[in-house]
C-alpha cells in the first residue's frame, strides 16, 4: 500500500473525493497557494470563513476546504461576506471566486467593499473567459477573441481588474499568474494578515474554453505565455502605456495602511453606548 | 434614548419606528438596508439604536447586497434583518430564494408602495403580496405577516422573528406606506413578556462530517459558522449533509419537498387569523391597513341589524385555506378587500366559491383606503 499523503491532505473536506477542475485548469494550483500560505502561517482552517460565488474557481473551497464555506449566488459572494465579517469580526474571511464572478456581475460589490477597507482576503481567479458555461466572453476577455458569445471577434475594452480595486481603494492589491506560484503563496501570506481589503488577482489558465478555442494553446503553453508577457511593477513603471499593451503587471500594485471597517464599527458602537474608546 | 434592548412604556409612535422597536426587542444584532421610501424610518431608527445594544445597522451598495449581509450574518449566529420597499425585493429576489435554499432565518419587511416599477413612492398599495409569495423563481413556501396598526408593526415583527428562528426561514412583513407612516398609541410591554426564540444549533460532540444540518421537516440544527461544525453551506441542490448533488434527480425532488414541507408541515402553529363573523351571513374578508376599513364598516352594518362579520388574514402565507373554507360554509357572501386589483382574491375564491358567492371590491381610488361607507352601500345592495 502507498503511504504517501500530501502534505495539505488535512485541509480537505473527508467526504470529497475528487475536484470538479478539468485537467491542465489553474484552479489546482491556486488551491494550494491558498493551503500552503495557511499553514506556512501556521494557522487551521477554522480560523477562516470561506466563501465563494458561481464559476469554477468558486469551486475551490467548495466543498474541497475542510471548513465553514458558504457558496453563495452569482457575483454576491463579498457582499455575503460583509455579514460574515462583522458577525464573526475575530475570523479570517476569505472570498475565492472568479472575474466573471467579481467584477462582472459582482463588480458593484467589489469597489465599494475595497472602499470600506472591510478586512477580507479576495482571491480573484482571472481566466478571461466564462469557463463553467462554455467559453463565453468575459470583461476581460482581450479584444479581438473568438468566444461562443463573440464569434466575430470580441469589440470590447477590458478590466484592469487590479488597477479598479487599486483605485476603489484597496489597502492591500497583488497581481500573480500561476507560472509564479511562489510569489502568489507570499502575497497570500501577507493578505491574510493585512488589516484591510486585501485583493489578489491571479491570472490562471482555462486551456478547455480559451485556450483550446483561441488557439492560445495547452495549459502548459498557457503558463509559457504567462511568464513571456509578465512585467514587474517596478519595470511596469519605467514604461508608456503603448509599451504595456498585452502584458501582464505583477508583484504587490498597494500595501498602505488606513482606516478599516470593522474596527471603525467598534469606535461607533463604543460611541453610541456612551463608552470610552 | 437608553441602551435597553426594550422601551417598555406607553407612545405615540409611528408604525415604522414601532417596527424598529419590535425587531431590537427581539434581538436583532444585524441589519442592512438601502435607501428607500417609505421604509426610511426604519432603517433610521435602526442605525441610531442598534448600536447602543451592541449591534448595527449597515448601509450597503444596493438591496442585492442588503440581503446578502443579511444571510452572512445570520449563518454567524445573528439575528438579522432588512428594511425595504417593493421595487428594493424586487432586487433581493434572487438572495431571498438563497436564503431559503439553504434555510436562513431572517427577517424582510416591505413596506409597500404604489404601482409597479417606481410608481408613487408615498402611497400605501397591498401591491406585493403575491410577489412575496411567488417572486424568486422555483417552488417554496414563505412565511408573511401583515399588520394593520403601528402596534401590530412592533408585534408582529417580533412574531416574524421567533417564526424565521423555529423554522429557519426568512419571514415577511407585508406593511404599507400607510400603516409605516401612521402614528398611534404604541404600548411596549417589559421585557420579561416578550417572547423571542432562538434558532437549533447541532449539539456538541458530533463529528462535522455527521451533522444533518439541512432539509428536515422538523427543522434541522443550523450548522452556524466559527463553531467548528465545518459547515459547507450551497444553494445548489444538496442532501442532509449539505453535500452538493447535482447528477441525482431524485435529489433534486428532496431538495424540493423537504423545503416545502417544513412550513407546510407546520401551518398550524404559523398561522395567525382575527375572526368576528359568528352568526354572520356577509363577511368581509381583509389584511393590513384594508383591514381597519373593513371592521368600521361591520361595526356600523350591525348597527343597522345586518348580518356582517369579519375575517382578518394576520398570516397571508402559508395561505390560510382551511380557515377561508370553514368560514365560507357558514357565509352566504364573502366579500373581499384589498386595496390592489385583487392579489389574495384568486386564493380566496378557489376555497370560499364552493361553498358561498365571493366578489371582490377594490378601493374606489387604488392607493386609497376603502371608505367603510362605500362598502356599507355594496353589502345593501347585496342584501336587497
């Protein structure tokens, strides 16, 4: 008999057997860079509140994580988790959803919370394309792809997903693609204990419903073209907004300190029952 | 003001603030809103009161991330709540079906106004009553009460509360712009009086993967979160555990009935009806504010020796048939008033028409109450 257990076995849910992912999906490794970060920090899953919405990178705490997860409806899962939070305030509460989710359908949800600052993890799984429904175009699908939605080609501008929640006023904003699942992992680390809306966006490959039907290829040539077009921000920087067209700007975009949500609540509350703050 | 969750005392309030008051008496920690009249006071008076007991009131984006809160909060332990008006459910449509799938206490209150879409905002119309009952798509059963006085708003919503705890479900509050901006006597009674139920929670000791904490028609134990329960809550179609299934239609056909059945099951206790009509031949059947008008013109009928009663629907959901059907084997008329183009009628009808001639009268003006003399001149001509 094979002995061998992966070391993140204890964080999945006993009753699953299987992921719902399609082979070469991103969703797998976002997975464990979300785990790893968890327990590098040394901290258990009942810590955490996860909750996601519809797509298939919702599918990634649920059921997999071992833990309290709600799966709520399409694009509402932040602003499920706002009850969350200030119900639990002393729990860690982390959204794992994707583009389409959060910044399509939920993208109201998503600027006003990095407004409020609410102290939350937002794990935003890019894959420009609705996967679960078959290849539909998504406000991030580039312009000019093919989709089922878009047979001629899509005519839309995209979202700079991290660049909104940056400007919405995020204290905390990353950006990783799955060709850097170290980096990813780290940031994740430091969203977990920043005191505020920390984002993440990861850009992660659909090689079924995008890179098969645009001919961007296998999930492996998928993450090659991850890393050929990824720019630090410090590089991103020095260069015009013609020279970035069609890269990918990753690295740490936001890490300020400012007023959070939950601990302005308890001044308020303090304030109205007549107690000292 | 104090910091008690209860100001028991003797006011003239309005039916808004009243229904402030019946909610923080009967512990709600949470609640969130948006913008929007004629439930404004409500959600005013919430802001400026929760906090003093410990809890709050939070102003979101929109109604979709009202409800939302509301149902996060709620799976944390929290008694909670919104404030809206109709074209507000109209956006929560969609999270009030999520809280029931997966069995959410929480309580709605709609205060209704006129006309569909954005209407006429200040005008009381009874014109969601079948939107509470039917607007999130799928078959379920809802919980709805309607109040007809500012004490009623503070009563029932605490009624609303003990009902979305005991049966895990979100319950409504069918008011209206007239009854929200009424002003009365409001008696508040010490605290020790009120009632308030608090939602099963598992016992401890069970391993998370053996909880059974969904679709039981006695009410399963809510797996709340930051207990350890490991709770994997999904409104996709999912079996006792929780564990989503979407390959099995027999699944499907549990997921449904359990649901359904758990109020059904349980009418009885749930339903709530006023009833005068002993010996009458005419009655008049009504709910909310409808109902005011309704009992002056029976009381002024009587005095003329006619044979009216009356029936109030305290509960319109569940729909109380066997209460319609009993009376109508005693009535000769049962006429109903709503001030709408006829939303309960239909229900009414399907059980009253066997046994008793059932007609309908709008107010002369919808938006307007019924004037108790207009309908005084109706039952005469009935009778002649």
């Amino acid at each position: 008999m094979n002995e061998w257990v992966h070391p993140l076995h204890r964080f999945k849910r006993p009753t699953v057997v299987h992921t719902t992912f399609c082979p070469g999906c991103g969703d797998g490794m976002i997975a464990q860079a979300i785990l790893r970060a968890i327990d590098d920090l040394g901290m258990d899953l009942d810590d955490f509140i996860f909750v996601s919405g519809i797509g298939c990178a919702a599918w990634i705490p649920s059921p997999l994580f071992n833990a309290d997860v709600l799966h709520t409806t399409h694009g509402r899962p932040i602003a499920f988790a706002f009850g969350i939070k200030m119900g639990l305030p002393e729990k860690k509460v982390m959204v794992i959803s994707g583009d389409g989710d959060l910044v399509a359908i939920g993208g109201n949800h998503l600027i006003h919370n990095a407004r409020r600052n609410i102290e939350m993890v937002v794990i935003c799984v890019n894959n420009g394309i609705y996967g679960m429904t078959g290849g539909q175009a998504a406000p991030t699908t580039p312009m000019g792809i093919q989709t089922t939605t878009t047979p001629y080609g899509t005519v839309e501008n995209t979202f700079n997903i991290s660049q909104l929640v940056k400007a919405a006023g995020a204290s905390f904003v990353a950006c990783w693609t799955t060709a850097h699942p170290r980096q990813l992992t780290n940031s994740i680390k430091k969203a977990i204990q920043k005191k505020g809306f920390a984002f993440i966006e990861v850009f992660s490959q659909c090689p079924i419903q995008f890179g098969r039907k645009t001919g961007v290829g296998s999930a492996i040539q998928m993450l090659e073209d991850y890393k050929k077009r990824s720019i630090s921000v410090q590089e991103a920087g020095t260069l015009s907004e013609e020279e970035l067209k069609g890269k990918i700007v990753v690295g740490e975009l936001v890490d300020i300190e400012k007023p959070e949500l939950v601990e302005e609540i308890k001044k308020m509350k303090q304030r109205a029952s007549g107690e000292k703050e | 003001m104090s910091g008690k969750r209860v100001l028991t005392g003797r006011y003239f309030m309005m039916g808004n603030v009243a229904c402030a008051e019946g909610a923080i008496a009967a512990g709600c920690e949470f609640a969130a809103g948006y913008p929007i009249t004629p439930a404004t006071e409500i959600a005013n008076r919430l802001a400026e009161r929760l906090p003093q007991v410990g809890g709050a009131f939070f102003q979101m984006e929109d109604e979709i991330s009202a409800i939302a809160a509301v149902i996060g909060a709620s799976w944390t332990g929290r008694k909670s709540m919104t404030v809206t008006s109709g074209p507000g459910i109209s956006l929560m449509l969609e999270n009030i079906g999520f809280a029931i799938g997966v069995e959410t206490p929480c309580v709605i209150v709609n205060v209704q106004r006129g006309a569909p879409t954005t209407g006429m905002p200040t005008v009381g119309i009874q014109g969601d009553m079948v939107q509470a009952r039917r607007g999130s798509h799928g078959d379920y059963e809802i919980i709805a009460l309607c109040p007809s006085s500012p004490q009623e708003m503070f009563e029932h919503t605490i009624v609303a509360f003990n009902d979305a705890e005991k049966y895990r479900t979100p319950v409504f509050i069918l008011s209206d712009a007239f009854l929200g901006h009424m002003r009365e006597e409001v008696i508040i009674p010490e605290a020790e009086k009120i009632k308030t139920e608090y939602r099963k929670i598992p016992a401890e000791g069970i391993p998370p993967s053996e909880i059974k904490g969904f679709l039981d028609e006695e009410v399963a134990p809510m797996p709340i979160f930051g207990k350890g329960f490991k709770a994997h809550v999904t409104s996709s179609c999912h079996d006792e555990y929780g564990r989503r299934n979407l390959i099995d239609i027999s699944a499907l056909d549990h997921f449904i009935k359990k649901l359904s059945h758990k109020i059904l099951k349980h009418k009885e206790e749930i339903i709530i009806v006023e009833k005068d009509y002993e010996g009458a031949e005419i009655v008049l059947v009504s709910y909310g504010a409808v109902a005011r008008a309704a009992k002056e013109a029976a009381l002024r009928a009587r005095k003329e020796g006619l044979p009216v009663g009356t029936l109030r629907l305290i509960t319109v959901w569940p729909f109380p048939k066997e209460e319609i059907e009993r009376m109508a084997r005693q009535a000769r008329w049962v006429i109903v008033l709503e001030n709408n183009l006829g939303q309960i009628y239909p229900y009414i009808k399907a059980e009253a028409a066997r046994f008793s001639e059932v007609s309908f009268i709008p107010p002369k003006m919808i938006g307007q109450l019924h004037d108790p003399e207009e309908i005084l001149t109706t039952i005469r001509e009935m009778i002649k």
